[in-house]
C-alpha cells in the first residue's frame, strides 16, 4: 500500500455563525491550502462530507455537493461524497487515504450548517441516524441512547456521575486555549458541571457536546511530509446496541483499534496524544478501554488519578473534544485529525502535548454503528 502523508490541514472556529456547508468548508480548504503551499489546481481528487442534517434540501435546497464544489473550487478532478453521520469525515479519509496510489494529491473535506432551526428540528433530523421502528418511533434521541450505555455500565463495573463530570471539566479547561474551539476563553468550573440540570438520567447538560457549525479539511500526498498515516482501521456494527454482545463497550471501536495498531506496528502505551469521540462524557470513558489505554471497567481509576489529563500519562482530547470544542456531525473526524497533525507539529501553544511523536484519532458513528481509527506518525 502506497504511503499516506498529511500535508495541510484547516479548520474553522466552531460557532453558530449562519453560513451555508460549503462557505464553511471552502474557508477551511483555503486554510489547508495556505498551510500546505498549495494552490487548488494542484489537487487530483477531492473525497467530501457533508450531511447538512438541520439544514437540508429543504432549506439550501441543494443535494448535489460534488459537483457544487467543483463549482465552487473551478476544479473538474473526481470528486466523491461520502455519508457516515457522525463518522463521515473519517469515512471520507479512509477512501481517501486507500486511493492515494491512483492520486498524488487529494483533499478531503466537510462543512456543516448543522444548526439554524429550533432545538426539536435538528434533534429530529440528527435522530435520523437511528433505526427507524424501534429508535426514533420511539423518540430515543441520542442522549438517551448514550445513558442507557452508560447505565449498563455502571451496573457492571465502577463509572460514576461524578467520573463523567471529571471528563467534562478536563475537556472544557483544555478548549479555553483552542482559539476554533465554542468554548475558547469560557471556563467552565467543576461545580457548575455537577450542578447542571439532568438531560438523560445518569447525564447532566454538561455531558452533552453541542450539536454546531462549522468546516474542516486535510490534505494527503504520496509525498513525503513531517507526518506520515501509519495505521488504519474501520468497523461497522449493528444499528441496535441493545442486539450487541456487549452492551458496555463498542466491539466496532475495539475491532477498529486492533486494526489500526496491528498495521501501525504498535501497542496502545506507545501513543503520546489522542483526540477520541466524546459526543457524550461517557464515551470518552469507554474509549479508553475499548482502545487499549485501559484495562476494562478501569477507565475511571485512571481518569481520576489524572492519567487523562494534559499533564498526564495519555492526553486525551487537548482540543476540548467534541464536549467543549462543539460537534458538527461529519466534520468531526477531520477536526480531530486536525488537532493531532498540529499537536506533532508542535503548533497547539498552551494545550500543546510536550513531545507528541505519535497521535490518534478515534471517531464515531451514531450510537458505535460505524468508528475509524487512525494513527499517524512524526517523521
């Protein structure tokens, strides 16, 4: 397999600023661009997601992306649109990053007006990525999805409340240095998490990422750059969680991790900063585990004693990940390989990650349905 390597990435601030999915995505481009020395004629293929849950074809009226952003760009190279909810970007990476033998340069690229209308449209329309007898009939909106996870867990091994507040507060006081982060310069205390109302029994507000807009792009070429794609892995699951063998863990996350390890030549301990998906507090917690940074239902021992922190062992989410940075939908999975390229570059100022050599991503899909791994390396 031909050798993948990141040459730029942008990203814009994660807001609620009204522009349409591809105003976002096209600054973010021209932010990778700039940051790669490249100008878009330069490009071979671009591989794009962009779901626009809360503002569809109802409202931009638009569903065909690709050829609107060769539009967009004055580009005829291929152009792909790839859907994976909440995984869509990593999903477009990984097409991406499997077909860089047949491109010498390709972008990848998402943006999202994911918020315009009142809070129970886009709830509705994010909802869409459930099963549709038994989930959205049903009215499980993710929150609750996510705590009936978490409750299983609690059952059976240690998690607590408390231990889901801890998250929340390590990713917001990480986001107050992350200049694209909602919650840059927005310290959130402890007691405040604690005594935020509850959404989804056993979640409080401050458990919850904030559904939001924005854009992100990274740039992969056959050459050679400071920071090299080592390792892959992606996994599909049933759309059901309570039809899983486990019903505390995500097998498609632990599948993913093992491929993307094995192919990287690696174990979990030699991982120096993680960016993982934290759409809700609880999912960090089970990241650990699932991704080998924790022995089962030990995830929150170590969480407790700091192990997670950015002084600690394993940095995890010095972004502010999803919970404190926002989560766009399929953006998401760019953002984080965003943060992990300038994490070993060395470009994160306050929140940076002292030594990072070897970074992952790890991004999910609906409630564990679809989850890419990646491992990327500096050379």
């Amino acid at each position: 397999m031909a050798k993948v390597y990141i040459k730029g990435v942008g990203m814009t601030k994660f807001d609620y600023s009204q522009k349409f999915w591809w105003q976002f995505a096209y600054e973010a481009a021209m932010e990778a661009l700039e940051n790669a020395g490249m100008k878009i004629s330069q490009i071979d293929a671009i591989f794009l997601s962009a779901i626009s849950s809360a503002a569809g074809p109802e409202s931009e009226h638009q569903v065909h992306k690709a050829s609107m952003i060769s539009d967009l760009f004055k580009i005829n190279c291929p152009i792909v649109e790839v859907p994976a909810v909440c995984a869509g970007g990593a999903v477009a990476f990984w097409l991406a990053s499997n077909c860089i033998s047949k491109f010498k340069n390709i972008l990848v690229l998402s943006g999202e007006r994911l918020v315009e209308s009142i809070t129970e449209v886009t709830t509705d329309r994010i909802l869409a990525a459930s099963e549709r007898i038994l989930e959205q009939t049903e009215g499980l909106i993710f929150p609750v999805q996510k705590a009936m996870v978490w409750q299983q867990y609690m059952q059976k091994y240690e998690g607590t409340m408390d231990d889901l507040a801890l998250v929340a507060f390590k990713n917001h006081r990480n986001a107050v240095s992350n200049q694209k982060a909602y919650f840059y310069q927005r310290p959130v205390t402890l007691e405040e998490i604690k005594n935020s109302p509850v959404v989804a029994s056993p979640f409080r507000l401050y458990d919850c990422s904030l559904s939001i807009n924005g854009g992100a792009t990274v740039i992969i070429s056959q050459e050679k750059t400071d920071v090299e794609l080592v390792g892959s892995g992606f996994a599909t699951d049933y759309i059901l969680a309570f039809l899983r063998k486990d019903q505390t863990h995500y097998l498609a996350s632990q599948m993913a991790a093992k491929q993307a390890y094995e192919e990287a030549k690696i174990k979990p301990e030699d991982v120096d900063v993680a960016e993982v998906h934290d759409a809700f507090t609880s999912e960090e917690i089970i990241a650990y585990e699932d991704l080998g940074f924790a022995p089962l239902g030990k995830g929150p021992e170590l969480l407790r004693k700091g192990f997670f922190n950015l002084d600690g062992k394993l940095p995890v989410n010095p972004s502010g990940g999803l919970k404190a940075k926002g989560h766009p939908i399929s953006v998401t999975g760019l953002a984080q390989i965003y943060e992990i390229t300038n994490q070993l570059r060395g470009r994160c100022g306050e929140r940076q990650v002292k030594g990072a050599k070897i970074g992952l991503t790890h991004n999910l899909g609906g409630n564990g349905g679809t989850v890419v791994v990646y491992i990327f390396r500096k050379i």
